[in-house]
C-alpha cells in the first residue's frame, strides 16, 4: 500500500469520535495490508517504528523538524514559522506550503518505504546525527503529497494525535477476521504476554487467531504486569482465596528484570510497569542481579527500595523516588543505593511459569537467588512471606507492615496463576489509608486542565481534569477537576508534564459533560495517584453516569448521576503507569460502594 492511502485513513479516524467506527476503518486498513505492511503501519499508527518496550526515540525537537520542513520547501524561516503560529499546528502548516508549492521530487512511495527512512532517522546517533535527521526527514517532505506530509511531520514528534489506544487496535484485529470483538478477550491475553502490536497483527494476519497459541514469554519482551484486587479487612480475604501467602507491600518501584548468559555475556534488562527499558536508570540494580541470579535466563518481578547505608533501614518513597532520573545517575546511585525484593518468577530457563501456581513459582523462585545473608553486600533479596489461613492474622501482619513504614500487604492465591495484564482475585492488595475514608488511592488519568486565575497564573495551570478508565468502552471518563492541595513545586511540574502532550481537540476516548469542559486538551499518557475523602454522585461527571432520553426523545438528560471525588489531592505523579493501568470504572464502583 502506498503512504498516501494509509495517510488518508489517517485523517479519517482523526476526524472520528466513535470508538466503534474507529474500530472498522482499522479492521479496513489492516484487511487491505501484507503481512510486512500490517506490522509497520501498527507501529506508525502509534507514531513509533518499534514496539512501545524498545528504545527506539526519534530524537527530533521542534525546532529540527522546521529546519527539515524549511530545507524541504526552500522556504524562508520567518515565514514558515509565522504560518505555523497562525495555523497552530506544524504537521498542517507543512500541508498548507506544501499545497502552495508545486514539487517535481513527488513520489508514490510506499509504506514500506516511509517506514524504512523513519527508522533509519531513529536509530541515527553519533556525531553528525541531527544533520543526517534533518535530511532524511526534509527528503520525505519533499517526496510526499501534502496530506503524507501532515501525518509524516508529527510522527517524530510525537504527536500522531489519532485519540484511540492499544486496546482499540485488539478490537480492530478481532474485527479484521470475524467482523466482531468476539476474538478480544483471546488477542489481548496473547497481548500482556507480548505487548509488540506488530507482531500481533502479522501473526493473525498470517495464521489466524490459532496462530496466537504460539506467543509464549521471551526474554528481553516485557510482560504486562499482574495486578491486584483490593479488600479491607483480613476476614473478607481468607473468604474469598482461603488460606494464602502474606508478602509485604514495598513502597518503591515495581520493575520486571530480564536476564540472559549469551555467549558468556550477561545481559540485563529492566522494565517499568509503563514497559519503558530504564536498564540505564538502575545500574547497581543491573549488576546485583548479574552477580545474584544463578540461572542462564530467567524473568523475575520485584519492587526495588533505597537502602540508607549508615543506618541498615530503608528509605521512604520520596527518596527512594530520587533514583529516577536521566542525569548524574551514577553520583545518585551512590548516594542512594536501591535494593531489589524479588517477589515473582516468571519464566526460567526456556519455561514459561506463568501456568504454575503460586506455591511453585515460589519454591523455585527461592532457588535461583544467591543470597549471603548481609543485606550491605546483597542487591537482590527474597520477599519475605507468611502462609496464614486466619484472618486475624492477616490483619495483625497488616499492623506490623504499616508500623514498619511499608505500605501494607499483599495476599497471594497459593493456587493462583500469574495472569499479565489482569487485576484479578490471585492477588488480593489490603493497603488501608488510615488518612483517608476511602481505603486507597485512586490513579486517575489527567485529561486536560484550566489556565490559572490570580496568583496561578504564573503556572499557566489553575485547574487539572482528571478521569478513570472504563475498560467496556475503551474511553476515560470523568471524576474531578482539582485546584486545591498542590503547592507550586507541584503546579509548576504539573505544567512541564503537559505541556509536550497538549492537543488541538478533545481526544475521541474522552467522555466529558460540557461543564467540565477544560481550556487545554491533553494526550491521554499522563497518570497521578490522587487521594480523597470519599466518593460521591455528581451529575457533572461522567463515571458511572447513566442517561435516558427526555419524554420527546430528543435529547438525554441524566437517570443516574456520575461519582465524584470528596476534597481530591494530589499524591503523586506515577511516570512508571501506562494509560490503561488508571483506576477502573468498576474499582471505582467497588469502592462506592464498601465506603457506605
């Protein structure tokens, strides 16, 4: 297929706000690909040329990309860049001039083609590398039609803006064979064990559905990370998965560690709850578990901890927190050494475990890892855990975690499966807030925000729109527009965290009543932990609000009110979730309900 019609369905699901429709102008393009073609569109349709897991940045500012599109174009600087700020938008304003002037460089290239030079635009670093970025792009300008080159423009950037998720391509997959969802729940469980949309499509494309029984785990290709459900007492625990293991729950960060001996060499990556590679991030971690895991591959899941030297202890959040960072790695991984407690395994040695119960992912969990007993010379250390069958003490554990500083408990099906992706029943999380007449936090979805009055004005920021997730409808619903609670560390970082992610329109997975309209749209790619008071109905917001129509039917107007937040703050900013991994609409629900 050539660029240009792939381009044009571009602009179609850009112009769609039904998540339906969406669906089938997927499914359509997907069924007129080749197999090659259907792996690279799915990554340009993202605005990638790898999978979400693999380091493969473009490195193009803004600026480059105009001295691209101005080289391209022959144009004057000035001009372009007074068009641009007129138009709003640099992927259109490179479709206006490219209207404006006619180009004996046209080609029909095709999607293959395009791919091919985006990627080598990727993987270009070293010396001389923006020179090379900026020609590779401005000779595509140059060769593309005027509608190629909107789409083509905001690929490097970042800014593809199409407003459907990974889940809305399952669907259209699903869609592509069958010309239903009924393939969805089977897609997207070979998905979590293979999050590479590529892949999926292609193996689909070539071998059907059947095709997806071969996705087994594979090192260096993160697993989406299980979850847990949550309960609030012990006794609503034993009865619901009986008698159970009891691990404490780490206040840090969760990675999923991949190692592999090739050819002798030790090769170690690590991946974030999000699926980003943050190997380079946690170089003590890398090489703890270089010298403690005793296997030839193996992936593992842990939750790593700052460790404070003089003391023995370790560190709270808020410092532990520090160690994620681009720069001075080095300096700060001396200052503050992490810890890894391995609570998981995955996969080992060519066998997947994700079958095998609790019990005996455990059991050889416990033989892999070389532990001398000094917690200053080892990096890697055993979860501890209790098999408890009473509720009491359960709750008493809970105790002695909290008064130890962590966050709570964990409670572990003994017969569970791992599941990647789910939040199911096998993990049971008891971490109450004793600040809080929720029993949680809530990770809400940051969807767009207020320009600030008075003395916020000075942010740019007054007021920030936040949503949960609705997993039935792929789309983000509303729950609270927070200004109060932030101080203006946390206001001023607020902004820098939007404003790369800053949209023309509202996202189509956006549902929103028009009173919580917001003056900036943002991408949905930002996650914060938000605390409150309580849950409440409100008939402005849109989780968990049903409508029906009036007596004329004409219009709707609500039957059943919306939740919203009671007095919400912010907690945290959480960079390591994926969109997908906000609260849920039937968590939500969930706690609405145990809260009366």
């Amino acid at each position: 297929m050539k660029f240009n019609k792939l381009s044009v369905y571009f602009e179609k699901i850009e112009k769609t706000s039904s998540r339906l429709k969406i669906t089938e102008y997927l499914s359509e393009l997907f069924n007129n690909l080749s197999l090659e073609e259907i792996e690279k569109a799915s990554y340009l349709l993202q605005g990638r040329v790898a999978p979400l897991f693999e380091r493969k940045e473009f490195g193009m500012a803004e600026k480059m990309v105009i001295k691209s599109a101005v080289l391209a174009l022959n144009l004057d600087k000035k001009l372009f860049e007074k068009n641009y700020k007129k138009i709003g938008d640099i992927g259109k304003t490179v479709e206006y001039f490219k209207k404006q002037i006619q180009s004996f460089d046209e080609k029909d290239l095709s999607i293959l083609d395009v791919y091919s030079d985006l990627r080598k635009l990727a993987i270009a670093g070293g010396e001389g590398s923006q020179e090379i970025k900026i020609n590779i792009l401005a000779n595509l300008i140059r060769q593309l039609d005027s509608l190629s080159a909107r789409y083509l423009i905001r690929i490097p950037l970042g800014v593809i803006r199409l407003g459907f998720s990974d889940m809305t391509v399952l669907d259209s997959f699903s869609w592509m064979v069958k010309g239903d969802k009924s393939f969805k729940t089977v897609i997207e469980k070979a998905y979590h064990v293979c999050p590479d949309l590529g892949l999926i499509g292609r193996i689909i494309k070539e071998k059907g559905i059947k095709g997806l029984q071969s996705i087994k785990p594979l090192v260096f290709t993160p697993i989406i990370m299980m979850r847990a459900e949550r309960l609030s007492s012990g006794e609503e625990i034993i009865k619901q998965i009986g008698k159970c293991a009891i691990e404490p729950k780490y206040d840090g960060f969760r990675l999923q560690v991949h190692f592999k001996t090739i050819n002798s060499k030790k090769e170690v990556k690590l991946y974030s709850r999000s699926l980003d590679d943050v190997s380079y991030m946690y170089p003590d971690i890398c090489e703890g578990v270089k010298q403690e895991l005793n296997v030839s591959q193996a992936i593992i899941e842990g939750e790593a901890i700052g460790f404070n030297r003089n003391t023995g202890s370790f560190l709270p959040f808020q410092e532990t927190v520090q160690r994620k960072r681009k720069y001075d790695i080095g300096k700060k991984a001396k200052e503050i050494p992490l810890k890894l407690f391995v609570f998981e395994l995955l996969y080992l040695n060519g066998k997947s475990y994700l079958d095998n119960s609790f019990t005996e992912r455990r059991q050889a969990l416990s033989k892999i890892i070389k532990a001398s007993g000094d917690i200053h010379k080892d990096t890697l250390m055993l979860a501890p855990e209790d098999v408890i069958d009473n509720g009491r003490k359960i709750e008493l554990s809970f105790d002695d975690a909290v008064t130890k500083g962590l966050e709570g408990i964990i409670a572990k099906k003994l017969n569970g499966t791992y599941q990647p992706g789910a939040r199911a029943w096998n993990w049971i999380k008891f971490k109450r807030s004793y600040s809080s007449k929720i029993e949680d936090t809530i990770d809400c979805l940051v969807m767009g925000y207020d320009y600030g009055k008075g003395k916020r004005t000075k942010f740019g920021i007054g007021a920030f729109l936040v949503g949960v997730y609705d997993k039935k409808s792929d789309s983000y619903l509303t729950i609270a527009k927070i200004g109060t609670g932030l101080t203006d560390k946390e206001w001023r970082e607020l902004k820098k965290k939007t404003e790369e992610l800053k949209c023309e329109n509202r996202p189509s997975a956006y549902y929103v009543d028009k009173q919580m309209n917001v003056d900036v749209w943002i991408d949905p790619l930002l996650i914060v932990e938000i605390k409150a008071d309580g849950i409440t109905r409100s008939p402005t917001h849109t989780a968990g609000r049903i409508m029906k129509k009036t007596k004329t039917g004409k219009a709707l107007e609500v039957d059943i009110a919306g939740y919203a937040l009671r007095f919400p703050r912010l907690e945290s900013f959480r960079d390591d979730k994926r969109p997908e991994e906000a609260t849920t609409l039937s968590e939500l629900t969930k706690l609405y309900k145990r809260q009366r």
